[in-house]
C-alpha cells in the first residue's frame, strides 16, 4: 500500500505535521479520531486525491506534530487547524471529513465558520451527548478504563490531551451557533463493539441519527461491517461517501 508523504511547517500553535496532494475545489480535510495518526487515512487519501485536494494532519501530540503546551480543548484545535490551513495556503471552502472525536471538532468547525464549509462528513463520528454512555458502562469496564488513563497520564504532555477536555468541547458546541445547511454524510459503524452493553450502543445509534438531523441535506450511510473504523474495514464505502459529498457540495457551490 502507497505511503503518505508528510511535510512539516510552523504555525503560532506550533510544528504541526500534515500530508497535502491533489488539486482542486473544494478541499478535503481529513481530521483524525482521538490521538489518531495521518496514517489512518491510507486506504483512502491517494484516491481522494485524485479528485480533489486532500489534507491529513496531526494535531499537537500526535505523530512529529510538537507537543501541546496548552488543553486541547475544540475551541484550540479549530483555530490551530485554520491557521494549518492559512500556513500551507489550502483556502475554503472546505469538505470536512472527521472521524470519532475528529467528528466533534468537524461539527464545532462548522459551526463556527459555515461561510468556510461546502459539506461535511463524519465516520461513526462522536456525539457532544455520548457522554451519557459511560454511565452504562459496566464497574469492570469503568475501572478498566481509569487504568488505562493512569498509564496514559505517564506521557509528558498527557495534562493537555484533547480526551481530558471532551466536556468543554461538548459545552463549546452547544454554545456554537446552528449548523450550516450544507451536504451532509453520516457513516455509522453497524457492528456493536464487544465490550460496549446493548443499552450504550442503543444510545450511539440514537446519537448518530441526530447528526444526520443536522442539515436537511443529512443521508445516513450503514458501514454493515465496520465498528469504529470504517475507514479500515470499508474504505470503499468510506471513498464512496466523500465522493458523493463532493459531487453534491460542487453543484451547490455552481448555483451560488
């Protein structure tokens, strides 16, 4: 499988790491999940990019991107993503394409500057009300994941990491204003992950067909044999869904 080419530049948030390639409009901006890396888009960035210009990046603490000095809270990583995007000269409007917690900042973004947005895309995408599924959580699966974090909380920089600071992105969207009325392409995994209780996945599968209410242009899109991860596991749906959100997002540009 092709690699991705990544280059580096300074932004007034710090080196920020990023692959770029392709031509055209509008720009596809690919936003990773939690702590996840511009190689999770490799089953579909070159053939996005033959279509139209393709950006991946890695937010501060991930990849060769510099370590965050500050909480990574949405608010931070919209602004420190647009001045990624003024730095390497990829102008709006823009396709924004983010998967699970990538989902919440593609949904803030939009929010915040819908004259910058031609459509969106979100990939078994977060909820600002997923939250609420952690109280269904088990007390095995709970302390589980408490351990988990104490051993995440030895990285350096592991104060200022985006997962401590959920809440306030939660609370920054619901402050944000209404959602544009924009191409809009919701892709849930259909597969419950194995420790996840019927009752939390109920509620994901609720969550996500709030996204899709987002826009009146919103289509839900089944990844049958995906959980998390559809960009691993159905790539070609994936590539399926941005292609159609591009089609639909240039024929709404040509009749402005």
């Amino acid at each position: 499988m092709k690699s991705i080419s990544k280059n580096k530049i300074h932004t007034p948030h710090g080196t920020m790491e990023y692959a770029l390639s392709g031509e055209g409009a509008p720009a596809v901006i690919l936003i990773n999940g939690g702590s996840g890396p511009i190689e999770g888009w490799m089953k579909v960035f070159h053939d996005l990019a033959d279509q139209t210009r393709v950006v991946a990046y890695n937010r501060l603490g991930v990849g060769g991107s510099d370590k965050p000095s500050s909480p990574q809270d949405g608010q931070t990583i919209v602004t420190s993503l647009r001045q990624l995007l003024q730095e390497i000269g990829v102008r709006p409007p823009y396709i924004l394409v983010g998967h699970s917690l990538g989902g919440l900042y593609a949904n803030l973004f939009a929010r915040q500057h819908p004259e910058d947005i031609a459509g969106v895309v979100l990939l078994d995408s977060s909820h600002e009300l997923d939250l609420a599924i952690n109280q269904t959580q088990s007390p095995f699966i709970k302390g589980l994941n408490k351990l988990l974090g104490i051993f995440d909380s030895l990285s350096a920089h592991r104060m200022w990491n985006e997962v401590n600071y959920v809440e306030e992105t939660a609370r920054q969207i619901a402050k944000a204003g209404p959602f544009p009325e924009v191409p809009l392409f919701v892709v849930s995994g259909g597969k419950k992950p194995p420790m996840m209780p019927e009752s939390a996945f109920a509620i994901r599968r609720k969550n996500q067909l709030d996204l899709v209410s987002l826009s009146r242009q919103g289509k839900h899109i089944i990844a049958a044999n995906s959980g998390h991860f559809p960009q691993f596991s159905e790539p070609e749906l994936v590539k399926q869904a941005i292609s159609e959100c591009i089609h639909a997002a240039r024929n709404s540009l040509k009749s402005k």
